[in-house]
C-alpha cells in the first residue's frame, strides 16, 4: 500500500532524510519512531503529499505521489501534530467543510457516524475554539477520516488526551489497522507496543530499523537471559543448570535466584525446569528477561561522536538500511 524508494529531502545545504526504503503493506499498523529532528514530520509530509522529495519515488496505492497526486490525496487521510483547526467555526461546520473538500456525498450522515464514534456527537453545535485539547485532538481525527481513507498517517495522535480517552483512540487506530493502513508517530512508546504490528526506527534522517518489537529485541541481545527462582538454596542446583545443553552461563542474584544465558532461538526453560522439579526442588519462577521498546530505542538512536551513521547501523541489517 505504501511503497518507498530511496526517498531523500533537503533543506538547502542540510538533508533532512536520506535514501529511505520501505513499503507498508494493506492493514498493518506500523510504529514510526525516532528523536526530535530525526526526519519523522518530512517524512510524512512528503507521503501526504504537502512537501516534494528531493529525490526518491513514493507511491501509496499504486499512485505515484508526485505524477498522480490527486489520486494519493483521495487515499490518504493525516493528522499532523499541529492541527489546522478552525476556532471561529462550530464542529459540525468545520467537518461539514472538510467534508466538502473531499467531496463526499453523504455529508451530514457521515458526520453523525464519526462523531458519534469518537465521542463528539454532543458538541456539533460548541465552537471549535472553545474546545478542550482533548476534544481538538477527536475533531482532527475525525477530519483525518471522514473521507473512509484507505491509509491514515498520525502524527501523536493522542497528545493531550485523558487516560480513557487514549485507550478509546488505540482501540480505534485498531480497528482502523483490521482494513487499513496505519502509519503511527508517537513518543508515547507503550503506545506503540500496544497498536503496532511492527516499528520503523529512524535516526539522523536514516533508517536504522524496520521489524517487529520482538525480533529488534533478539538482534540487539545477541542471546536469550532468563530469570530462576527456587525455594531453596539456588547453589544447590547452580550445577545441574550450568550442564544442561543450551546454557551458556550462570549467575547468581540472591540466595533464591540466579540468572543464566542461552544463545538467542535456544530455549532451554523446559529443560532447566524438568531438571530442577526432578531433582526436588520447588520451582518458583522462570522467566525470560526482554528488552523494552524503550530499551530497543535508546539503543538503536544513542549518539556515538566517534562513529558515522553507517558504523552505528551496521549491526542492524534490514529491509529499509541502505549503505552509502
């Protein structure tokens, strides 16, 4: 659904992003992470549309972005972080406008579904301006997709929002992602694991990752840890878990607990468990130690001065990594 292909902008002397390479396929909701200045906002003004590309090819449905630009606009549906509201028009006269501009038939039946399903139904009459940050945040999602657009690009979608109504609004983006395409700008990174199919990372204006949590997780770690926990004493069983196939080293935490490797795709927790509920002891954790989405980010984006981009991303092969 969105195809792109060595996609680079510069602002004068400084580029911003650089031979970026990815494609988003029919309902995936993918997290698109990076630092501020990273090259996320041109990025996604470039796919919407509202910035040209230096260089590069982008197509979004088939439709190239710069030869067939109207057909794009038709697909596509944004939220930028700064929203283009405006405060001396009521909620239902705003969206009846944009509703307008995307030349929908259906008009007011259209917005009573939408607002009805994002909560706005009972302001219609109140003024934009008047509005809380929270409510501004539903009616631009709602401009966002009031056309039914088969791809929707959100920049922090639930900025400014309560607790209940960004569970609403994840619950939402969903739903969107089960029929379309989702590209997601977020700080929020519990967000992401919660909503996304899998991450872009960029930093510097690269890519320096494109996979799912887990699988970022299993690059960066090299090797799998897991926590065991016994009633007992864990020297007692430090032996029978340092010989079973698979292990590569222990460590003991406290008297109950130790942490041992194994190589990453090595599972060995059956193994350890058998061994130790054989040998007579009470089992009572056994748990593998991930890597946060977090955890993943820092990595993947800390600042090296004695390193070049391409030094920083080599340990990191993937489908969007395009070497100079």
């Amino acid at each position: 659904m969105i195809q792109v292909e060595k996609l680079s902008k510069d602002y004068g002397n400084r580029r911003a992003i650089s031979d970026l390479d990815f494609t988003i396929e029919k309902g995936e909701v993918v997290g698109f992470l990076g630092p501020n200045g990273a090259g996320k906002t041109t990025t996604m003004r470039i796919l919407t549309g509202y910035l040209p590309p230096t260089t590069g090819k982008v197509e979004i449905g088939g439709f190239d972005i710069l030869d067939q630009s109207l057909e794009v606009r038709k697909l596509v549906g944004y939220l930028p972080e700064t929203i283009p509201l405006y405060n001396d028009m009521t909620v239902f006269d705003y969206l009846y406008y944009m509703a307008s501009l995307r030349n929908i038939k259906d008009r007011e039946i259209r917005i009573e579904e939408i607002t009805e399903r994002l909560g706005l139904a009972d302001r219609l009459d109140g003024y934009v301006g008047k509005l809380s940050k929270g409510m501004r945040q539903r009616v631009g999602l709602a401009q966002a997709i009031i056309h039914r657009p088969e791809v929707l690009i959100l920049d922090e979608p639930t900025i400014g929002l309560d607790p209940a109504q960004i569970i609403e609004v994840r619950n939402l983006i969903k739903e969107i992602g089960n029929e379309h395409t989702v590209l997601l700008s977020t700080h929020i990174l519990p967000e992401v694991e919660q909503v996304c199919d899998r991450v872009l990372i960029i930093n510097n204006g690269r890519i320096v990752a494109e996979d799912s949590t887990e699988r970022l997780q299993s690059r960066l770690m090299g090797s799998q840890r897991i926590i065991l926990k016994i009633r007992d004493d864990i020297a007692e069983v430090s032996s029978l878990i340092a010989s079973t196939p698979g292990v590569l080293s222990i460590q003991q935490k406290d008297d109950n607990t130790m942490e041992f490797e194994t190589a990453a795709g090595d599972d060995a927790r059956a193994e350890v468990a058998r061994r130790v509920i054989k040998a007579g002891h009470d089992l009572l954790e056994l748990r593998s130690i991930s890597m946060s989405l977090e955890e993943i980010f820092l990595e993947l984006t800390r600042e090296d001065p004695s390193a070049n981009i391409d030094e920083v991303e080599e340990p990191y092969e993937t489908a969007g990594r395009q070497a100079e």
